[in-house]
C-alpha cells in the first residue's frame, strides 16, 4: 500500500491540480461534446464616495491607492479575460440623497480590455457623494449577463451602504436565490466593524470571499488572485453541500462539483459510492479568505464506514497563496479484494471522504462563517498506476548487483596489493 501510495503521488497532485483549473474538455470525437467554455467575466465595482478621500493607507488616499492598484491589474489582466469597471458616488456632488443614492455608473463595459482607456477613465475619479452599494451590485450583475460559466464582482468599498434599500445583503441573497452564477468577493478598505459585517454578509450570500486590505501592496495583490480566480470557474455552478461531522449521516454525493464550509481545525465528511471495476478520484480547494497563521494545511482522506483509512490526498500548490489543495485516488484493486459476487449482483461500496484542515486564525480574525471549500468528486473506470519495483520481482537483478560487487572489490583489491609491493621495492 506504501508502494502504491508513493507510486501515484505525482499523479495525485496532478488530479488536485487540474481540478482547480476547471473541468477537463471532452474527447475529440465525442458527438455530444459542449462548446468550448465562455471567456472568464470580472466585474470590478469601486467605492468612490466622499470617504475615500482618507489618507490613512500608507499615508495616501483610500482612493489613490485604489487607483494604483486598478492601474496594475489592468496591466497584468490575462489576455482572455472580459473586465468591466463600475464606479458608485462618482458623479453627484449634491446633498439630495435620492438622487445621490442613485449615482452608479458603468465607466469600462465587460469585454476585452482597451488598456489605455481602462486606466485612463480610473485616473479621472473623484471621491464624491453617497455610497449606494446595493444599488450597484445589481447593476453589476446585470452588466455581467448570465451564461454557462460562473461570473465575479469584486467590490472595493471603505463604508456601508448609505443608500439602503436596496440592502446590499438582500440583494446578494437575491442574486444567488435567482441561479445567477455570480460570485461577489468584497474588500474593504477601513477596520470598521460595521462595514466588515456587511461585506461578509454579501460574500457569503454568494459564495465569495471578504478580505480586509490595509496596504496598497495587499488590496494590488488580492484584486490580481480574485481577477485570476474568474479562471478557474467551471461550467457548472458547483452544488451547496454540507458536511456532517461523522459518515454515517454524511450527504451522499454523486460524481460533480460541491461547494461548503469549514471553520478551523474542523473536519466534515461526505460519502461516495464506488462500485466494483471502479476508481474514485477526488480533490479538495480551501480559500483563505481571511488572516491566518503561516503554518496551515489541508488534508483530503478516503475512509471505509467503520473509520479504516483507505488513503489519503496529498498537498498540491495551486501558484497562488490564497488557495490550499489536495487530491486523492482509490480503487478497491488497492485492498485484497473478497470472492466476486455473482453477475449483476455487485454491490456499491460507500467511501467515506473527510475534508480536515489545521488552520489557525491570528488574533481578531472572524472565525465565522467557515472557510469557503470547493470538492470535486468523479467515479470512472479503474485504470491503477503501475506499482513502483520491488525485491519480489528484482532478485535476479539484485543477486547480478551483488556478484558484481564483489568481482569489482576482488579486482580493486589485487591491483591495490600489487600496486603496494611495487612501491616498496622501488
């Protein structure tokens, strides 16, 4: 079992991998093929109401950092990606609330990016009015469109929506109760509880991540992971799941793409059938959507009900360190396998997954809600990697090893001794 754990680790972290990239395209002759996937669509919706005005980000404004930062991940935007950039409080300078708290426009439409022309409607902004985050977050959605891949806003705002309603978390709840395939990410720019509060809310409605930017560095850095992220979306939403603290009542999955939460140091348990002549194959991706201490880790295992380990995944580094991974394999070919039952009558065997982590939160990090957990589960056809050598089948190469070994030290040690009693009588 160590032999074959060890054997197929380069493939294991080949399968976690892959899942991050997105679901594999289908063979070449298949008639029932899809279409390729959509390009990745990003929307990015900036706070530019009169708070952002505060220097106390590095000793700039919140919205020149903000500009800085929109200036560079245009600059490293992947060629394939469709970018829109949507602006609230940008334009009314008044004191009319109503007609402030409607003041969100759309200043780059989603598309293939005109570099120039995306940083040169970002370096013109002002901060100046009210702070309809609701508001623009449906407006985002519906430049963003629907279609067969998941689509991302990521919103950068310093202050709660003033505007309410439309609350920014109902309208979040919204969009996700409509199967909209959105994502919300959110980064906030002040350490203010309320505005915290308000942008995980949004985040989770939707499935996203809340990050707390405190440097021009930091919120550079997030937006260009979460931009990346819109990448590694499949084609298919994936499925609200949620795991159970033991197998026996755990949710049983079929093959596909699941989406739950897990709080630190916790461990949350699925179940898979596989059938005899089959082989499971699983990965797990865990977001670090929050502060955490340097020393973290996910671990992705297979358990048989009674609590036998099967076999466990493996780390598998994605490039990008918001993001933590596993993978596994198993087949029953990897355990002796008992006398077959009759033609027809085999039956499913449950496999026990367990999703643990050991992550840590530094002080003041929000423990709640969970860490957002993507896993992709998929039963084919066993096809197990070849078994790495072994003295079972290499005695005679061993044995051939050894007679050389001591021909070469018979011969070493006669040309050692000659080559002495030459020297002595010279």
């Amino acid at each position: 079992m160590i032999n074959k754990r060890r054997s197929t680790a380069v493939l294991l972290g080949l399968l976690a991998t892959a899942a991050l990239i997105g679901t594999p395209p289908a063979a070449a002759d298949d008639e029932t093929a899809e279409p390729p996937a959509e390009p990745p669509k990003v929307e990015l919706v900036l706070d530019v109401s009169g708070s952002m005005r505060a220097r106390d980000i590095d000793g700039r404004s919140r919205i020149s950092v903000a500009q800085q930062a929109f200036n560079e991940v245009v600059d490293a935007l992947p060629d394939e990606t469709q970018l829109g950039i949507r602006v609230l409080g940008a334009t009314y300078r008044g004191k009319d609330k109503k007609q402030g708290c409607l003041d969100t426009q759309q200043i780059v439409p989603v598309g293939l990016v005109d570099r120039t022309q995306a940083k040169a409607a970002v370096a013109t902004l002002r901060p100046t009015g009210f702070t309809p985050v609701g508001l623009a977050l449906r407006s985002a959605a519906q430049d963003l469109g629907t279609g067969s891949t998941a689509r991302r806003i990521v919103l950068i705002t310093d202050g709660e929506d003033t505007c309410a309603p439309p609350d920014p978390c109902e309208v979040a709840r919204e969009l996700a109760a409509q199967g909209t395939r959105l994502v919300v990410d959110t980064l906030g720019l002040a350490p203010d509880e309320k505005v915290r509060r308000q942008l995980l809310c949004i985040a989770g409605a939707t499935g996203g991540t809340y990050t707390a930017a405190q440097s021009a560095d930091e919120l550079t850095g997030r937006i260009k992971q979460l931009v990346d992220r819109a990448r590694d979306t499949y084609t298919a939403t994936p499925t609200v799941v949620g795991g159970s603290a033991g197998c026996d009542n755990a949710p049983l999955l079929a093959p596909g793409v699941y989406t739950d939460r897990e709080a630190f140091a916790e461990h949350r348990w699925y179940r898979v059938p596989v059938r005899p002549g089959q082989e499971l194959r699983a990965s797990v991706s865990v977001a670090l959507d929050r502060p955490v201490n340097p020393d973290y880790g996910v671990l992705l295992r297979a358990t048989a009900p009674d609590g036998r380990e099967l076999v466990r995944g493996v780390d598998a580094g994605s490039g990008r360190t918001d993001v933590v991974s596993a993978g596994l394999r198993w087949s029953a070919a990897e355990e002796a396998s008992p006398a077959p039952a009759p033609s027809g009558a085999q039956p499913a065997r449950t496999v026990c997954l367990v999703v643990s982590n050991s992550f840590a939160p530094r002080p003041g990090t929000q423990a709640t809600p969970g860490m957002p957990v993507e896993l992709t589960v998929d039963v084919v056809a066993a096809s197990p990697a070849p078994d790495g050598p072994d003295l079972g089948r290499g005695w005679a190469l061993l044995l051939l090893l050894t007679l050389a070994g001591l021909v070469t030290g018979l011969v070493a040690g006669l040309l050692t001794r000659w080559w002495v009693a030459t020297w002595r009588e010279n």
